[in-house]
C-alpha cells in the first residue's frame, strides 16, 4: 500500500526542485495544494497529484435575470 504523502524523491521529480521553499512556490503555482511540515519539508497529499479529491459540486442553475424590458405593460 503506498503512503498518503508523496515521497521526497517523487516531490523532487515533480518540481524539479530540492529546496523546500522552491517546491511549495512550484505547487501552489500549479495549483497542487501542499503545505509545510513541522520539520520544515514539503507534504503533498497523494491523492491531490493523482487527480482523485472530493467530487466537483454540481453548479447551481442560474436564474434568469429579470429585465424591465421583459415586463408586460399593465
């Protein structure tokens, strides 16, 4: 079973960067959320490279404005 976290070598591989400060300003240009251990290294949630996340909310239907134009003359 692989680990929820990518692994160091795969974050290396991804940004092409060693230096966390490097690696974070990479993935959250990329729009990967990623944040900062206490330990100062870089944790990046598989499932976020993997493209597997909550499910996209269905958009709410949007009304149809309602314009003087439209109204009927009373």
């Amino acid at each position: 079973m692989q680990s929820l976290t990518l692994t160091v070598d795969e974050i290396v591989e991804a940004t092409g960067y060693r230096r966390a400060a490097e690696q974070l300003a990479v993935l959250l240009k990329a729009g990967v959320p990623a944040d900062r251990r206490p330990d100062g290294s870089v944790r990046v949630w598989r499932h976020h490279m993997m493209g597997i996340g909550a499910p996209k909310q269905a958009k709410a239907p949007r009304r149809k404005p309602e314009l003087a134009s439209d109204r009927k003359a009373a």
